[in-house]
C-alpha cells in the first residue's frame, strides 16, 4: 500500500485486481468464495485505516459503480434462463412452494430458537 | 411467437446437447399432430414453413413465418444465444460480487454481533438444506441424495448488508434513541442498553447476560458440531450418489 504513493486509481486498479487473483490462488485450496470474502472483509478494514478518507471515499464510489457490472451479471443470467423455462410445468411451482416454505420454516426455527436461547 | 429463429445459427456440440435434453418435452409436445394447439389455418402455415422448422423444433423455439418478423434475428441473436458458458460466469462475475460485498461491510461495525451471524451463517445453512432436501424428496418424490443435493446447491446463506439494519428492525418503535449511542451496540440487551458493563445489575440484566455468556460458550462447540456433521452428512451424499444414484 506505501509502495502505490497514495495514487489513487493505483489503489483502485489493485482493488479490482484483487478479487481475481484471491480466487485463482484459492482454487488451488477449493475455498474459492470463502477465500474472497475474507480477502474482501481484510481488505476493507485495511483500506478504512490505511488510506487517505477521499481516496476510500473514490474507491467505494468506483465499486458502487462496479454494480452496474453486476447487474450486466444478472441480466445476461436472466437471459439464459428462458431456455430452462421451455420444460416447466405447474408442478414444478408446487416443488417450488414446497421448498421455499421448508427454508423459511427451517430459518424461522434456528432464529427464535437457536438465537434467542 | 417468438421471433427469434436459430436455425443458423452454429452452435458447440455440449450445448445443442443440452438444449436438446432440455426441450425434451417440447419436443415430444410436437410430434402430435397439431403442436401447439392451433386452429386450421396456424396449422396449415405451420405445415407450409415444416421443412424450415425441423431443426427449430429440434432446439424447442418456434420460428417466425413471415421474413418481416425475423429481420432482427443477427442483432438479437448474440443476446439471446449468449456466447457464455456457467463457468465463466462463475470465473469472471462471482469474484466481483463477492468481494464487493465484503468490501463495502465494514468488520468493526458488525464484530460485535458476531454469535449470531455465525450461527445464522453456519447452523442456519445446515438447517435449511437439511429441510428443503427432506421436503423436497417428499413432495417430488425424487431419491433423498439428490434432494439433499440440490438443497446443498440452492442455499443461499443469509448476508444482510449490515447488522444494523437487522438490529432496528428487532428494536421496538418508539424506543429510546441511547440505544444508539453506539453504532455497534443497537441490539438490546448491548452495552448502549445497560450502560457498561460494570453498571449491569437488577435481575433482568444479569439473566440476559448469562444468556449471552452461556450462548457465547456453547458456539464453539456447536460450529464444530456443525461443520463436522455437514462435512460427513457432504461425503456420505457424494458416496451415495456415486456408488447408487450414477451406479
């Protein structure tokens, strides 16, 4: 981080940088998401301290700019849905009910009873 | 109808492959007389564009009759036949989503509420998978392994963006806004509430921290428990499926 000399599309540069290399390391390990989140969450309490407030301020206005990449993510992912979509009938939306309704039967059960011991 | 006409359009051999398992049913569907349930008339352009649609219906998707309808077909084409594989999606998109989430977390902030989180994170997945997989299986009537599967595919562990917003949500309205003080200790219960820790005292206060002390205790174990019997309940699903389920 000293080395970059508080430019800040360095330090941008290497943030978007860094999610790549975290996960192609880790794919070695076979602990792909799990490796980037921490990479993320050490990063992010790295960055709060170590930069300058308006070079954190630029760099959390890029990646809030980098959503709009995510959503090119969940656009082109809708589009490939509608080809799955060709062998669904009614039945499907009654597993669908039945699992949704499991999840949320089993959240509710470790929320009120695990957490509020 | 859709417009969209695929007839030329080239394709690698896995994926017409899969695309073809998919439309299995669409497929059967047409080897009826009338397909999709037409009148006269539709049936008869139908028959009349037949030689031009065979290898449409193969892919599922109807072809549009008048050369007017398919004159977007080479702009729409890329979009609608992604030139994508899951993989790369999983390569190119999956870091970026989940490092910017944890980017934008801030660690001090939700330190405190650790117990929970992990409990919701861990147990709560197991919890889930666990449900949808025996329900599924029941309901579906599909082999326990494979449900289980695909619940351990579908879960989405629970990531709030901050425990923040968790914590004012369970804070009754209209409560006093000391609560706040802290930005790390909104949940009841916290320092904010009692003040420091010194200052706990009265019945309920000492309760509610023995609560928190005995629930603080029990977490390692519990997340051991946890991780070990999903591991095992994970080798046992892929043994299964390997030896029954693919023989």
């Amino acid at each position: 981080m000293p080395i970059l000399g508080g430019s800040r599309l360095a330090e941008v540069t290497l943030s978007v940088a860094l999610p790549y290399i975290v996960y192609l390391l880790a794919s070695w390990l076979r602990c792909r998401g799990r490796a980037v989140v921490s990479a993320g969450l050490t990063a992010g309490a790295i960055g709060r301290v170590r930069l300058a407030p308006d070079n954190w301020r630029y760099l959390e206005r890029v990646w809030g700019n980098r959503l709009l990449g995510e959503l090119l993510d969940f656009v082109s992912a809708s589009t490939l849905v509608p080809r799955l979509l060709t062998g669904v009938s009614w039945e499907h939306l009654w597993f669908l009910l039945v699992a949704i309704a499991a999840a949320l039967a089993s959240r509710a059960a470790v929320l009120f009873g695990c957490c509020r011991r | 109808m859709p417009i969209i006409s695929p007839a030329s359009v080239k394709k690698p051999a896995f994926d017409n492959r899969c695309e073809h398992h998919l439309s299995y049913r669409r497929l059967s569907g047409s080897r009826q007389r009338d397909p999709a349930g037409r009148g006269a008339v539709a049936s008869a352009v139908h028959r009349a564009a037949r030689g031009r649609r065979r290898c449409d219906r193969r892919r599922g998707v109807v072809s549009a009759v008048h050369p007017l309808t398919s004159a977007f077909d080479d702009i729409v084409r890329p979009v609608v036949n992604l030139p994508f594989n899951a993989s790369i999606f999983l390569v190119v998109f999956l870091p970026l989503l989940l490092f910017h989430a944890a980017l934008t977390l801030d660690v001090r902030e939700i330190a405190p509420d650790w117990a929970p989180i992990l409990t919701l994170a861990i147990v709560a997945v197991f919890a889930a998978a666990a449900a949808i997989g025996f329900s599924v299986s029941y309901a579906a009537g599909i082999p326990l392994t494979v449900a289980l599967l695909l619940a351990r595919s579908s879960r989405r562990p629970i990531r709030r963006r901050s425990w923040r917003s968790f914590a004012s949500w369970a804070r009754p309205p209209g409560s006093p806004d000391c609560w706040r003080a802290k930005a790390s200790s909104t949940m009841p219960g916290n320092r904010a509430l009692f003040g420091s820790r010194r200052h706990a005292h009265g019945r309920r206060a000492s309760r509610l921290w023995g609560r928190r002390r005995a629930l603080r205790r029990s977490l390692p174990r519990r997340v051991v428990l946890g991780v070990a019997g999903g591991r095992s309940l994970a080798r046992s699903c892929r043994f299964s499926v390997d030896r029954v389920w693919l023989r």
